[in-house]
C-alpha cells in the first residue's frame, strides 16, 4: 500500500521580506493532505519482522526485554536477557504510533485516530485486546470517500496579502494545511498527534499515564481520559496549557507539566480530573516527577530542542501538601536537565550531554547533590524493574545500561542497545 507521511514536529519559517503594495512574501511548510484507507491501516497484522531502526523515540525496560518506538511505525522488540548483548528481534507494528506507556502486561498506545490496548504478557505474541476508534480527532474524508491520513510537506515561498488568513498563520506556525480541493484547513482541525515518550518503570518525560483504573493522554492542549475496566472507553476531554509536555499520575492527583506551569488536576473522579491548582514559572521544557510531599520539576533552556533559551536551567522542588497552593522551597541550578527517576533514596537527573547527575533524596525537600558524570550522556533515566543497582539511560545513540554501587557510586557500563 502506499507510504504515507505525517506531519512532523514545529516547523521553522522564514519571513524574506516586506514588500510595498499590500504583500509580504514568506517562506513557509506547505502542507498538502494525503488520503488512503483508514480500515486498511486498523487491519494490518501486529506482529511483523524486524525493521530498521531509523527514528526511535520511547522505551520501556522489562525483566528480560526492551521496548524502543519508532516514530509513526510501531515498536521495536529487544530481548534483553544478556545484558551485555541485547538483540533486536521483531516488532510490533502500529501506524502512527508516537506514544506507548507499559503497566501490568498491557500496552497502551495511540494511532492516529484510534487509541489501542494491547496484551504483551508474551511479548513475542502480542494481541489486540480493545481499539477505541476516532477518539482523538473527528475523521476527515475526501470527495473520493478516502480518509485524511496526515501530510506531505514542501518548504516554499509565496505572495500573500499582508493581513491574510495565510499571512497570519505562517507567521504564528510557519505551516499551512491544505485539503484535497486546495483549500486552507485551519490548525484547530488538524489532527495533530503526539510527542514525548512512554513509561513502564516510570520515567518522567511522559505522555500517557495508567492510574486508578483509568488512561491518561495528553496532546498538545487536552487531556483525554479512558476507563480501563471493560475495554477503553472515552470519559471526559478537557482543554488544558497548549503547551503541556508531560503527564504524571499518583495518589488521586495528576501533574501536568508544561513549558509555562506545573498544574496539578484533582483524580477524586478518576473518569473526569478537574484542575486544583497551577504553578507558573519562566518558559522552559518541563519534566515532572512526584515524591510523596514534594514534586520535583526540571527547567531546561535549550533554544535548539525549541526550548526558551532565556529560561532557566534548574530542578526544583515543589511543596504539594496543600494542593490548592504549591509553593517552591528549593531550587538547584544545573546545566541542561532533562527526564529525572527516583531510586530509592536517590534522584537521577539526565543533563543530556552534560552528564548525569544524582542526588541524595533522603529528605525529600532539601536534597544534597552526590556526584556527577560528565561523560554519560543521559536524557532519560530509568532503573531496571526489579535490580535497583540497574540504571538505564537514553543518549544520542540509543539506550546505554549500567550496574551501580550506590555505597561507591562507581559505575560500570553493560550491554548497548544502539539505534
């Protein structure tokens, strides 16, 4: 069948010039809609052969295998019980697929349209076990009955009337979207998917949270809940920051972390979260890990991740005892933080290229920073499931796992498994 392609993340614009007589001429992503065969794609086979690995986005660490996503395609099956030589074996096919989240044997996972549960208690034999369809966006046909399956982009240069439709919107997002008849399909109706990462040992740059009985999904700007008892079904969808990055559930509340707050949602109903309060901060990306009294939230400022480059480079610590007013207590300035993982007593903050960085978590609100490695690259962290004294780290080159002894905090490095 054909090779469709999605529309990808934020794209850059470049105004060129101003001209005199009422247009402006602009460089911009034009977006031309590609239609196919919605139920084709939902009738796929799960289970296929391994394919290469060309763009990995989130994983998820059992005992004995790995899971690495591949950017609108499914996931990557690693068996991983030689650490030291971890091996790619199959994968599991899910178009569209951006996010994944592990719990329990199941895993949960959007495609495009649909939201899907899928039962990997053998991994080598996942089954679909419920599909909720068209969850996410109302689907969108063509003339010809074909329905909207993303874009193909082209970076052009036009005229435009100064105060156009097309104008304004190039300037907001640099892109236009356009339907079969060429006709301009505003932002809002896009179906815009998902960026982030999953969680299974939970990590914290997430976007799917499984919690009191129900799903958690964050877009761009809504947070979309699912009862999980009897197949998924949709709850409630609620418009939050458009600018929400991460997801964390725990004891009857949810925090959402985006690049201008920390909002902290009520879970009493777990079927319909309501917002208790929000904490605003200088515009930075935005990870969110809870502990007990406290969250713990990392600001990073990195122009070139589209992040604010005049934000702020720090993990705080926030009070949530009263969840009607979180109040920061304590701020740790750091280089460029990333996802963050609670071990113990011990919190692990990736600094991407920068390091890796621990501290002692003892006392949740004063932390005292023990040591830090400026040759792990880390983004992510996460421990082994059931070996505590097994990190993982996500770098630019894939996953690297290694055995630490928190007397020492030596570390030695295990088996790769490169992208």
């Amino acid at each position: 069948m054909k090779k469709f392609l999605l529309l990808l993340a934020t794209p850059l614009f470049v105004i060129s010039c101003i001209k005199t007589k009422g247009e402006i001429t602009l460089s911009y992503n034009k977006a031309k809609a590609i239609y196919g065969d919605l139920d084709s794609l939902r009738s796929l086979p799960l289970l296929i052969p391994m394919q290469p690995v060309e763009q990995p986005k989130s994983y998820f660490v059992s005992d004995d295998y790995v899971l690495v996503g591949e950017l609108n395609k499914g996931i990557h099956i690693y068996d991983n019980l030689d650490m030291q030589n971890p091996q790619r074996v199959s994968f599991i096919q899910i178009p569209y697929n951006k996010e994944f989240y592990v719990k329990d044997n199941f895993l949960y996972a959007e495609s495009l349209y649909d939201f899907i549960k899928i039962d990997i208690s053998d991994v080598y034999n996942p089954v679909l076990v419920s599909r909720a369809e068209n969850v996410f966006w109302t689907v969108q046909e063509n003339d010809q009955g074909e329905q909207l399956l993303g874009f193909e982009r082209e970076y052009v240069t036009a005229q435009f009337e100064v105060n156009s439709p097309e104008a304004k919107e190039i300037k907001r997002s640099g892109t236009l979207y356009y339907d079969y008849m060429e006709n301009l399909i505003p932002e809002s109706e896009v179906p815009i998917t998902f960026t982030g990462s999953d969680d299974g040992v939970k990590g914290t740059m997430n976007r799917i949270a499984v919690e009191f009985g129900h799903v958690y999904v964050i877009s761009t700007d809504k947070l979309y809940t699912f009862s999980n008892s009897f197949g998924l079904q949709k709850t409630s969808e609620i418009n939050i920051n458009s600018d929400t990055e991460t997801i964390y559930a725990t004891n009857n509340r949810i925090y959402l972390g985006s690049t201008t707050a920390l909002t902290l949602y009520s879970a009493s109903n777990p079927s319909n979260p309501w917002e208790v309060s929000e904490l605003q901060h200088t515009e930075s990306c935005d990870p969110v890990l809870p502990n007990g009294n406290v969250v713990y939230y990392t600001l990073r400022a990195l122009e070139d991740e589209g992040c604010n480059s005049l934000g702020e480079n720090t993990l705080n610590v926030v009070d949530v005892t009263n969840q009607n007013e979180m109040v920061v207590i304590n701020s740790f300035q750091l280089d460029s933080p990333y996802g963050m993982a609670l071990i113990g007593n011990n919190l692990l903050v990736g600094e991407g290229a920068n390091g890796l960085t621990i501290f002692n978590a003892n006392n949740q609100q004063n932390l005292t920073q023990l040591q830090n490695y400026p040759n792990i690259e880390a983004f992510d962290v996460r421990s082994h499931p059931t070996d505590m004294n097994i990190i993982l780290v996500t770098n630019s080159n894939g996953i690297k796992q290694y055995e630490i002894n928190w007397t020492t905090l030596q570390i030695n490095p295990l088996g790769d498994i490169h992208y």
